[in-house]
C-alpha cells in the first residue's frame, strides 16, 4: 500500500465514528433510488409480461382496469358477471379458444380461481403432484397456497363461508386437493383452481341433497304432484363425494350461469382483432387487450414517476453537498497534520490527495454498502406482483 | 375506480428513480394448450361414436366408457376423464343425456356438444318436478326426453354439426365417404319407421319408457308412456303406472297389443303382462350405450323386430 493510501486508511480507520456516519449517509442515499429504481423495473416487467402473455379479456362493461387485474391477478371485484352461454357463443365463432374464469370466493383466505383446463394448459400449469382439478368439488391448488397450508394431494381444503349466519345461503365446501402445481412466480402461486362447476356450488346455483321425494315430511312445506316446497333448513351436501356426486344439479338455465370473465386465445393476430372489434361493436360485453390497459397504468405511473426521479437527484445532490462540508471543515481541523506533511518535504498535492482519497474511500464503501442493501431487499421483500 | 386508484398509489409507492423502457406485447404465437393433444375424439355414448366415426374415420374414435354402461347412471373414473381431457376433441350429447357432464370439467374448447344442433322448439318436454328450498327460487328436475338421435331428422342435424366441428380439427378429407354412408342409413332407419307406423296403422304403442318420443313423433306414431319404474333386478313397479297400463290395455283396438321395453326388460313383470293384460313384451334399443354394434345398426333392427311384433288388428 503506497504511503498516501495508507495515510488516508489510517486517518478513515482513526475516525471511525465519523466515516461510518458519513459512509451510512451516502450509502441511504444511494440504496433508496438504487432500490426504488430496481423494483419498479421488475414490476413493471413482470406486469407487461404478464399482460403480454394474455391477448384478450372478455367481460361485463365496466372499469377495465378491475377487469383486467382481476383476470390477471385475481383481484377481488364487483365485477358484473356474463352468463356461460356468451362463451358457448364465442366458441361457436370459431376464432378464438376461450377459457372461462370466475372468482368471487376464497378459500382460508386464498382467491378460488374457478376455470377450466384450459387454463392450466395456457400458463403452462402441469401437476407436480397428483392431477387437475376435473371433478366437481376437486381442488388443485398453487405451490405457494399448498405450503402456507401445508396441504397435499388427497387433502381437504374448506371454502370461506359467505354468509355465515344466513341458513339459506350454501355451507361452507369442502373441497378435495386432487394436485399441486409447482412454483410458477406468477399469481397462479397464490390462487386455488377448481372446475367451472365447483364455483356455481359454492354460490348456490348448483347443489346436492336427498332426492325431494324422500326428504323428511318434517322439512316439506307443500306438495303436489309435481312440486314441493322444502324448507330452508333442508341440508344440502356440503361435500362432493363418489357417493353424492350424482345428486348435484343446477337450477334453472345452466346458459345464464355466471361467469366473471373469459379469456380469449384468438388463433391469429387478425382473428383477435375481428373478435376484439365485434365484441365491443356489438355492446353488450366488453373485450380488452390486457397489454394495452396495463400500459395505459403504468403510463400514468411512469408519468408522475419522473417527479420522483428528480426528488432522487436533489436527495443526493444535497447529501453530495453535505459530505463536501464536512470534508471541507475535516481539511481545516487537520491543518497541523498538512503543515508537518509540507516540513517534511512532502510535495503540494499530498494534502489534497489525502482528502480525496478518503473521500473515494468513503464513496467505495457507501456504494458497497448500498449494494449489497439494493440486492437483499430485491431478495427478502415479498413479492408483490405475485400478490397484486 | 377503487381497484385502479389502488394500483396507482401503490406503484407511485413503488415507482424508483429509473425508467425502464416499455415493452411492447405481441399477441401473436397464442399457446393453443392443446400441444400435447391426442389425435383422436373422445366418446361415452352409441350416438356420438356412430357420428364421430363417420366424420373422421372409426380409426380416430375412442370409447372412454365401458360397453353397456347406462348413460343415465354411468361416471368417469379418473382414467376416463384423464383420456377425455387429452384427446383432440369430445363429443357429447348433453347434459339431459350425460348427466355427468354437468360433474364433470371437460375442456369447453374441445368439447363439441351434439345438443346445440337441436332447435329449442324439438324438444320434446315430460312430466317435470319442481321445488323450492324455503326461500329460495324455484328449480325443476327433469322434463326433456333427451333421446333425440332416435329422429332421423335430428340425427341429420347432429351429424351435420359433428362434420363440421370435427372435420376441421382431425381431417374431413377422410369423412366424406363414411358420412355419405351414414346419410344412406339413416334414410334406410328412416324407410323403417315408415314401415311401423303403416304397420300400426293408427293403433298406439305403450311403451314403459319416454326415450321412444322422437322417433314416434318423426314417424306419426301415437305413443302411451307408462313408466314403471323397473331396473330388471326385481324391484316393484310405480302401482299408478300399472294401474295405468291396465286401462291402457284394456282399449282393445287402440294399441298394437304389446309393451315397449325401452329400457331393461323386467322378465317378471313381462310375464305378468302378457298373461294378465294381453300385452307381449317386446325390447327396443335406443342405441344410447355403447355396444358392439353401432347405434343406427341397433336402432334400425329394433324397429324392424317391433315391425314384426306387432299383432295383427
């Protein structure tokens, strides 16, 4: 180590106090941009991909953005609903594949994604353990939501109860994990898939219990020859099994079951354009390209986003300033040591370059520190994109 | 705008110092999710593999359920459903028909549905049970007769759509001559109904079954429904249904002298029958399961051996 170098090492080493002071505040100075910065360039990315990945979204008219992110992340939304024969009607049409999608329920506290097949095939959802969700009241659950609960294959997993002291309302489901699927980085991590037909027990439409014939005379309110009127008491399964699959039936118009949204996977750029045009030509529902309105967001983000830039640049403008105070007063207490530096022979520059380099030193270990701080935040703070 | 003004504050929290440009999305290369699909149609039903078979060749046609399992009753075990959820396509008749299709989470993008060739208005409609649970609406069980394929002119209907959602997916180069075959058949299936309807000339058929709806009505055939209530195991038959079989087969001239067995037939009460009221007992196949033959075959020759049956008035 040069004679210089070592002086100036010295002179940091003696005053620790104050270069561990200075070097917190360069390095804090550093690491809230460094790390502002680098979040939102994950976020941003991780939201585009997403959004990119998905052509298009079909659902009721309303605020597109509650529609896309609920798509999208599973968002809890008053979402109007679409009736399941919209998506017969689009698939008739020949342009697109179209996965239903509806989640309005939870299960301990977990978003129920209620959809088809298709959608495991589409993220690329392939069992890790144990299968798809294909029967009624079968559950395949995401890796996060299987090691929160700890739950496996062959397990069961309960439904949050939506009214809980309404009678009338369907129990709470206990529902079969029938798989697992491996971590994906996504928001199918935190979510519980299920088939279509599951949602429409848990909200009532669909439902088992004892043949109306053979129910207790003390639960029917009136009979005829063909109708009867049971009470509200009358228990309905609460869970589906091999023994009372065969009783679950919907009521009314399976065509007007509802659904929050369908995913269209048009075949072509040209079939998504047609179908996207005719959708919203027609009125009734509305289509978005999912790229485009998380676009239009992070637009608005980025926009107000610039502000923030410059408040970055005047927090370390101003700490900038600060530390050249303090190196400035630093130099005028160690005026003794400069002119015993000067008797001793030593050139000129020798006392700046002291300074200097104490100051790069101080610099070094601030840009380390805030480094190292940028990279174990990126690596500890949860991921919010998976939990939007 | 609560969702959204959400977002916003929370990506103004999160919004750095650094603007990473944006990237643009392509919405071209969509996954189809079907990579991995098995070139084949996927069947549980005597209709749907005699369609299926004539779109795309047998060769492509695969049963999933066993032979003889009733529609009504049947319910894919894992293994059938995993087949279903990989083959290229499913055909179904629906709901009515295939009661587990309402159980089960078939892929709606490679489940073709034999029902939605089926105007609204051709449905014929039964005895329907509706009730309530305290509260809540009122729902119905039951009420269409869901054996349509027994009309020729439905059956057209349904092979029409088959060739046109299968063809286009596994090869409609390879249908076209085993749909003009099938087109023969069912005039030939046709040509038979005529023949029992002028048979019966006027003369009613009791039948214990509604499955045989369609094809009367197609052919103008007066038709008595008395369901009984009988599986073939023994059990006791619906006493309103016998008293009514009873007055059904007491108006001599009116009916053809036998008893229809769409469903199983029940020996014991066959016998009973035909001592008792003068009734032969006589099976009909309504093709509905899957058998060695095919449904067409089946139903054609049914109504060939009802054909011959039938007592002389």
């Amino acid at each position: 180590m040069s004679g210089i170098l070592y002086l100036a090492w010295r002179h940091a080493a003696a005053h620790r106090a104050r270069t561990s002071l200075l070097v917190a505040c360069v390095a804090l100075a550093l690491w809230v941009p460094w790390t502002a910065g680098a979040l939102a360039g994950q976020y941003d990315q991780a939201l585009r991909s997403r959004a990119a990945e998905t052509p298009l979204i079909i659902g009721a008219p309303g605020n597109r953005y509650d529609l896309t992110l609920a798509a999208l992340y599973f968002r809890p939304s008053q979402l109007e609903t679409i009736p399941y024969q919209e998506l017969e009607r689009l698939q008739e049409g020949g342009r697109a594949t179209f996965i239903p999608l509806h989640m309005r329920f939870t299960a301990r506290g977990y978003p129920i994604v209620a959809t088809s097949v298709e959608y495991a095939e589409f993220r690329g959802l392939q069992p890790a353990e144990g299968r798809h969700a294909l029967r009624l009241g079968e559950v395949a659950l995401g890796a996060d939501v299987a090691a929160a609960l700890g739950l496996r294959a062959g397990d069961a997993l309960l439904s949050d109860p939506t009214e809980l002291y309404d009678i009338s309302r369907p129990p709470a489901l206990k529902m079969r994990v029938a798989g697992v699927y491996p971590p994906a980085g996504t928001p199918d991590d935190g979510a519980v898939f299920c088939d279509v037909r599951t949602a429409w027990v848990l909200e009532g439409i669909a439902h088992g219990h004892a043949p109306a014939e053979e129910i207790d005379e003390a639960l029917v309110l009136s009979r005829a020859d063909e109708s009867v009127a049971v009470s509200g008491a009358l228990m309905e399964y609460a869970e589906v099994t091999e023994e009372n699959e065969g009783s679950f039936h919907y009521h009314g118009d399976t065509a007007l079951l509802p659904l929050s949204a369908v995913l269209a996977l048009p075949a072509s750029r040209k079939d998504g354009t047609l179908l996207k045009s005719a959708v919203n030509a027609e009125g009734s529902f509305q289509a978005v390209t999912p790229a485009a309105v998380i676009g239009d967001l992070l637009g608005v983000v980025f926009r107000i986003k610039a502000f923030f830039d410059l408040v970055g640049v005047f927090l370390l403008g101003t700490t900038a300033l600060l530390v050249s105070l303090v190196f400035l007063l630093s130099s005028r207490l160690r005026g003794a040591e400069m002119r015993t530096l000067d008797r001793i022979g030593a050139p000129r520059r020798v006392g700046a370059g002291l300074i200097g380099i104490e100051a790069a030193l101080v610099l070094l270990l601030a840009g380390a520190l805030a480094g190292g701080a940028t990279a174990a935040t990126l690596r500890w703070l949860p991921d919010l994109v998976s939990t939007f | 705008m609560g969702t959204a003004h959400l977002v916003l504050i929370s990506a103004l929290l999160l919004a750095g110092c650094s603007d990473h440009g944006a990237t643009t999305s392509s919405p071209t290369g969509f996954p189809s999710g079907g990579g991995e699909l098995r070139p084949v149609v996927a069947v549980a039903s005597g209709p749907a593999e005699l369609l299926a078979a004539a779109a795309v060749g047998p060769e492509r046609v695969e049963r999933v359920a066993p032979e003889g399992a009733p529609l009504d009753r049947w319910r894919p075990d894992d293994d059938a459903l995993d087949a279903m959820v990989s083959a290229r396509r499913v055909l179904v008749l629906g709901d009515e028909a295939e009661p587990w299709l309402q159980r089960a989470g078939l892929p709606p993008s490679r489940t073709v549905r034999l029902d939605a060739a089926i105007p609204e208005a051709s449905w014929i409609e039964v005895g329907s049970f509706a009730h309530t649970h305290g509260g809540g609406e009122s729902h119905t069980h039951g009420g269409v007769v869901a054996e349509a394929w027994t009309d020729p002119a439905l059956l057209r209907a349904m092979a029409q759509r088959t060739r046109g959602q299968l063809g286009a997916v596994l090869g409609e180069g390879e249908a076209s001559a085993p749909a003009w075959t099938l087109g023969a058949r069912i005039d030939a299936y046709a040509d038979e109904l005529d023949a029992l309807a002028e048979a019966l000339d006027g003369r009613a058929l009791i039948a214990t079954h509604h499955g045989m709806e369609y094809l009367c009505r197609a052919a103008g055939i007066r038709l008595e429904v008395t369901e009984l209530e009988l599986d073939g195991g023994g059990s006791h038959p619906n006493d309103d249904a016998v008293r009514r079989l009873a007055e059904l087969a007491g108006q001599e001239g009116a009916h053809a002298g036998v008893l229809v067995w769409p469903g199983p037939l029940d020996s014991a009460f066959a016998e009973k029958a035909r001592q008792e009221l003068g009734l032969r007992s006589v099976d009909f196949d309504l093709g509905a399961s899957l058998a060695g033959s095919d449904t067409l075959t089946r139903l054609t020759q049914s109504t060939a051996r009802l054909r011959a049956a039938i007592a002389p008035e």
